[in-house]
C-alpha cells in the first residue's frame, strides 16, 4: 500500500514539473515573439525623397493672396496613409490627418469653419507599414501630434479635405514644444522658405494662446 502511494506521488510531482515546464516555455516563446514584433516596429524608417511641380510663392503677401483660408491648429492624429497607383508599383499621395481648429484667420472660402472643429489635412509625407519606408514629397515633414501650425490651404474639390498650398511653404511650424516627436527628424528647408516661415510666424503668433 505505501510502494503505491508513493509511486502516485511520484507521477503527480513529475505532471506538475512537466506542465510547470511546458508553460514557461510558452511564456518565454510568447515573449520572444512580442519583442521581436516590437523591435521590428521600432526600426528606423528608409527615407525616400520625392519631388512634385508645385505652385511656387516668392513671399509671405503672395502666398495670402493665393490662400482662401489661414488656419492655426492642433495636430490629432494620422488617419490613414494614402497610396496610388497599382499592386505592382505603389505611388506616395500623402497622409489625411486629423487637426483641431484653435483659430480661423482667414476664410474667404464657402465652407463653414469654427473654433474647435476637427478637419482633415492631406500632409505630403507618407509611412508605408509593409517596408517601413517614409516618403517624403519636396522635404515636407508630418506636423507631430499636439504641435500647433499656421496653416494656408484651400478645399479639396474632390474630397473632404484640405490641402496644403506650395507643399512645404504653407505649413509653419508654431508651437511644438509639447509636440510628440516624428517618425524621422524635420527635414531641413532651404533658407527662402525658413525666410518666409518666420515672416508668417512673427505676423501670425498674436493667436497662441500664452
């Protein structure tokens, strides 16, 4: 009687050894999957320039002029990355991105825009998930997430959207100091945008809130 008591001991013990066994080797196999999926996220995107014939302004009055509409905002989020093209040869189009609407300077547009709306952007920069690769159109760089920009765009007639004038020239940089950083750092813009960047930033920064 006690040889078979003991011997059911035995095989308990050598069952809860081999399950305990068994399931720190899931653990440990689950957790090997989750950082290699987190490593291959965190890889720093391939950076693809592309160049696009854009409308050009030699000054901060001009482009006013061309702008139906002056925004100051704060950038939300990405919705989605926007491809043409077909599935052999993907071609960039941009980036729709949600902003808040802190303050309308100008709007000489029929569309109606208040304070607080939330509106969509097609930015020309564009990450695409499948190679980790980020295109960039004419060195435009994605607003960040909670940076503030002065805006001049127009309404897309298409879609219900609004579109950035002179791709680089009419996005200017306001407030990003509680900004949430890129995927990549701020491409650098030659000094007759930066020139006009801080012209439109000096008429422009009586509307941040201070």
């Amino acid at each position: 009687m006690k040889k078979i008591i003991v011997l059911v001991l035995l095989s308990l013990l050598t069952f809860v050894l081999y399950s305990c066994t068994n399931k720190e080797k899931e653990s440990t196999t689950e957790k090997t999957e989750e950082q290699e999926v987190y490593q291959i996220s965190e890889k720093t995107p391939k950076l693809v320039r592309t160049e696009a014939k854009t409308d050009d302004y030699e000054t901060l009055q001009k482009l006013e002029e061309k702008s139906p509409i002056i925004l100051l905002v704060q950038k939300k989020k990405e919705i989605k990355s926007e491809f043409g093209g077909n599935e052999n040869a993907k071609i960039p189009v941009g980036t729709l991105s949600s902003v808040k609407v802190i303050e309308v300077i100008k709007n000489e547009s029929k569309e109606k825009i208040e304070q607080n709306q939330i509106v969509s952007v097609l930015e020309s920069e564009v990450y695409d998930r499948d190679d980790n690769t980020l295109y960039r159109v004419n060195d435009y760089s994605m607003m960040q997430e909670n940076g503030q920009y002065f805006l001049y765009v127009r309404k897309s007639e298409t879609d219900n959207e609004f579109l950035i004038l002179g791709v680089t020239l009419g996005k200017v940089e306001a407030d990003t100091k509680n900004a949430k950083p890129g995927r990549l750092k701020t491409s650098k813009l030659s000094g007759e945008i930066e020139k006009l960047h801080k012209a439109a930033y000096e008429k422009n920064k009586k509307y941040l809130k201070k």
